[in-house]
C-alpha cells in the first residue's frame, strides 16, 4: 500500500527498516524450525523465503517503473 507524504509517494516495502522486520520475524520462525527439522532444513528455509521477498521487491520495483514511464509518455 502506498502513502502520500507531501509531494513524495512512498511505499510500504522501499523503507530498509520495513525489510529489515520481516526478515527479523522470518529469522525468528526459521530459528523455531531449527529446533524441530534442524538447522539445515531451517537454512534452507530462510534463504527461500529470502530469495522469494528480495524477488517480489524486484518484480514490484521493475512493474512501479515501467508504469511509471507509461504514465509519463501519455501526459
């Protein structure tokens, strides 16, 4: 969901911090896997579920610009 503050837009996952709370809460839950699968199969976990956020933010970034452009040269 995005936010206007003032002139600038700003969206929910742009802000580092934001990326950084999820990846805390995935680390807690791949940490809480580790106990009962271990510490491999809990590995392997977060760095899927890492590769799948850091994808989606890229797909997002990719899809925010070229509508950005679009919108842009029909002005």
């Amino acid at each position: 969901m995005a936010q206007l503050t003032g002139m600038i837009r700003r969206d929910e996952m742009d802000v580092i911090d934001e990326r950084g709370v999820i990846y805390v809460a995935v680390l807690f839950i791949c940490s809480a896997l580790a106990v009962f699968a271990g510490p491999a199969r809990a590995a392997a976990t977060f760095g899927v579920v890492a590769a799948s956020i850091e994808g989606a933010y890229w797909v997002g970034s990719s899809l925010m610009g070229q509508y950005h452009a679009q919108s842009k040269w029909r002005s």
